[in-house]
C-alpha cells in the first residue's frame, strides 16, 4: 500500500506501517525527528494529497505516485481547533488577539476539510475534542492511548472514511495524578508543562506507540481493490 501520513514529523505511525512492508512516506513542514529523512517530505502536502503526483523526500530521493493514495492518515494541527483554547476568543477580553485567533481557526478548518475532501477511498484524520464536531461531523470513534497499551489518558477523535473503527488491543489502567485543584491528569500530561511553547505543542501532538502500532496492524490489512 501506498500511504501518506500527514502531518507528522514523529513518524511514529509511518514506521509502524514501514515495519509491515508498506510505502509508507510521513509529511509535515518541519524536519523529522523519527530517523528516516529517505520516509519523509518535508514540505506542504497539500499538492500531493490526491496523488498522481511527484515528490522528494528529505534525502533528496524522488518518488512518484501513479494515482491515488491507498491510505491517508493525518494530524491536521489542533492549535485553533481544540476545546481546551476556547477561552482564547473571548473578544471582549483580548480584543484584536481573539479576532486574528478566529481566523486561525477558519484556516485551520479549511485545512482540516481538504483531508475529508482528499480523492482517497480511506482517509483518517486525528484531532483532539474541538471544534470539528460541529462544524464537520461528531467523530466516528473516540480512543485513548490505554486502550493500546500505554497507560495514558488522551481523548483522540477519529474521523473515518472507508475505514473500520480501531478495536482495543491491549486495555490498561490509565496512570493518573491529582492536580492542586483537584481534578486528575496524566502524568505524561503534566510533564509537558514544563517544556517551551513550540515544544510543548509538539510533544503533545505525537502519537502514542501502541496505537500507531494499532493503526498499522489495522488499517495496513485492508483489501484493496
């Protein structure tokens, strides 16, 4: 199979599939911290995610997709679109801040939707709670990372075309800790806190190893035509 991993510099589900034998290739604007420049393209995946296309990965190899793409799996940004940022668009309160945030969202939406648009007969798109569900669809599956056995809470909506839903491989106790308000966290959570900005953004939006593994196992056996 033939599958593009959008918005991804961690390559973490794009070696999964490499590991079952698939041509795999990860996208994202930014270097890949997974390893595998010769997997990745760095650049704007927009011109390619309908196939029939040409492009270079980070090795300065080039490849080719004679029509579509078997698979697409992508992680638009969530920066605008998650629940959690809300209280940023307060316009009375911030003022011009809020207005240019609203129209980071409707980027970020127009962004979104050219996956769910994509000439490709199986597409995924990962997203936390936001607010997709409203102005798209509510998610066909919402999944956490104990499910697949890393034992962590993170409410991951998945959005399916052509796709089954992901089944549980290894459910576990999600570890958690009590903040000073009282409400629980992930550890893995917490940590991040500590991290700059972009870094922080960044560690949260990578995808636990057991379920890139789980997509892989999944998604990577479907039948093609």
């Amino acid at each position: 199979m033939n599958v593009l991993i959008a918005c991804e510099e961690s390559q973490r589900v794009c070696m999964e599939f490499r590991a079952m034998g698939h041509e795999a290739s990860s996208c994202d604007i930014v270097e890949c911290s997974g390893g595998h420049p010769e997997w990745h393209i760095q650049g704007d995946v927009l011109p390619i995610l309908n196939g029939n296309t040409s492009f270079e990965t980070a090795d300065g190899s080039t490849h080719s997709i004679d029509g579509k793409w078997d698979l697409i799996i992508a992680h638009p940004p969530c920066t605008y679109l998650t629940c959690s940022g809300n209280s940023w668009f307060n316009i009375e309160k911030y003022g011009e801040k809020a207005i240019q945030r609203y129209k980071d969202r409707e980027e970020a939406i127009a962004f979104f939707l050219a996956f769910v648009n994509a000439d490709c007969d199986h597409i995924a798109i990962e997203n936390p709670v936001g607010v997709m569900s409203s102005r798209y669809r509510k998610p066909n599956q919402i999944v956490h990372p104990y499910w697949f056995g890393d034992p962590a809470r993170k409410q991951t909506c998945l959005w399916l075309k052509g796709l089954p839903e992901l089944t549980p491989t290894n459910m576990v106790e999600p570890l958690v800790i009590q903040c000073k308000s009282g409400k629980t966290d992930s550890p893995w959570h917490m940590e991040t806190l500590k991290l700059p900005a972009e870094e922080r953004r960044r560690e949260r939006s990578k995808t636990f190893p057991g379920l890139a593994k789980a997509m892989a196992q999944q998604w990577g056996s479907l039948k093609q035509p």
